[in-house]
C-alpha cells in the first residue's frame, strides 16, 4: 500500500541512495604552500569518474574517483535492500526487519565515510607532498546521515501500523 506514511519513508530514502551516487562525498583541494594557489583538486565518489587533463601543462590538476569498493557496496545493499522493502507492505514483520537491517547498514556507512574513508583519502594526498589539503563535505556526506533518520521513521511507523493490526485482531 503506497499510501502508507512508512513507504513515502522509504521511497526518500531510496532518493537518498540515489544521491549518494550522483554527489562526491567530499571534495579536496590542494594549494601550493608558498603560492596559496589550488594546483589540484580530488573528490571521493562512490563511482569513479573520468580524469580531466590539463593540456596547457599536460599534468592531471583534478583526481577524481578515489573510491571505496566497501562504501559502493553497502550503498548498493542499502539501495536495492529499500527499494524490496517498499514492496513488502503484506507482510510488515519480514519489512520491519528489513528496514533494521538497512537502518545498520546505513549507520555502518555514516561510520566507515567519518572514520576511514575521508580521514584515509586526506593522508593520501598529504602523503605526496603536493601542498596543503583542505577537504570539504558534499552531500554524499550528510545524505547518509538522512537516510539512517528516514529508515529509522520507517521502521517505527511499521511497528506502529503492526501494532495496531495486533491490537485489531484481538478485538475481533
């Protein structure tokens, strides 16, 4: 039933996955420490990207698509896990579950992006000695966190609707 409150829930969260694969989840520039001018710029994508080559100095300026296989993954289970769940609305136990399982997922994911992958993506860049790093957060960023938020509203307005077809069934 798409009218229920839980499926418009999980069609956003859905969304959100989407936009975690059309945003960078953070964006790198690095600057020449004498200068202050941006030589190259990176951005983390789930997908990797074409590389841009700069034809004046025939050098690559902008990195694009230092991926994580793990992020790509969890994002693919999360997307695909959703997208199931908005269709078992017959059967709200098997979706309450699933729904956990995504909300684990997604918190998984938020953990992985905020620990490692941007921390690991930073002393890359630092590591070749190109200048300064100054890194920035995109929307692949907080749309993690959106999707935990809107998976957890699902799973709780499940519970609700169960609770309240128990709650019929014992008055028949």
């Amino acid at each position: 039933m798409i009218q229920r409150v839980q499926s418009i829930y999980l069609v956003l969260a859905l969304v959100g996955v989407i936009l975690l694969f059309m945003f960078p989840t953070a964006t790198f520039q690095i600057t020449n420490s004498q200068t202050n001018v941006v030589e190259a710029q990176a951005s983390l994508d789930l997908i990797k990207k074409a590389t841009v080559y700069d034809e004046l100095t025939g050098c690559i300026p902008t990195f694009i698509g230092m991926s994580s296989t793990l992020l790509l993954v969890i994002a693919l289970v999360v997307g695909l896990g959703t997208l199931v769940s908005i269709f078992l609305f017959k059967k709200r136990v098997l979706q309450m579950r699933v729904v956990a399982f995504m909300f684990i997922l997604s918190l998984a994911y938020v953990a992985i992006v905020f620990v490692s992958t941007v921390d690991g993506c930073v002393e890359q860049l630092e590591a070749m000695k190109l200048g300064n790093v100054a890194m920035s957060y995109n929307v692949g960023t907080f749309a993690p966190l959106a999707i935990a938020v809107l998976l957890f509203l699902a799973q709780q307005a499940i519970k609700k609707d169960e609770l309240r077809v128990r709650a019929a069934d014992r008055l028949r």
